[in-house]
C-alpha cells in the first residue's frame, strides 16, 4: 500500500494517508482542508499553528 505525508492545516504536524484514500479525496473536492484528527479539523485551519510547528520541526532538525 503506497502512503503519502501531508502537513495537517490545523496543526502543523505531519501525518500519513493511503495514496487511494487522498486520491478519492481529491476527486470529490480539490480544495477541502486536510487535517491529521477530527479535533484539528473541529479548531480549523490555523496558518500561524502550521508555520510554528515546521518552524519546531526545522529547529528540531538543526540540534542533531
């Protein structure tokens, strides 16, 4: 089963899906949010939680 990683709009984190599942969601609509929990998708997109979250996960890179 072939996986994707995508960056959850709520959260920032990454997260997984099966490459059928992303494909079916993409043909019912393009433009709909992808969010990593039921509870990022509940508080939303949130622009500045994504960019503070690469921008930990970048640090995070750097230390080791």
């Amino acid at each position: 089963m072939n996986t994707i990683t995508l960056i959850c709009q709520g959260c920032g984190r990454p997260f997984t899906l099966a490459q059928s599942d992303y494909d079916r969601m993409l043909d019912e609509n393009i433009t709909t949010p992808r969010f990593c929990s039921i509870q990022c998708a509940f508080h939303g997109w949130d622009r500045q939680a994504v960019w503070f979250g690469r921008y930990r996960r970048d640090a995070g890179d750097q230390k080791g």
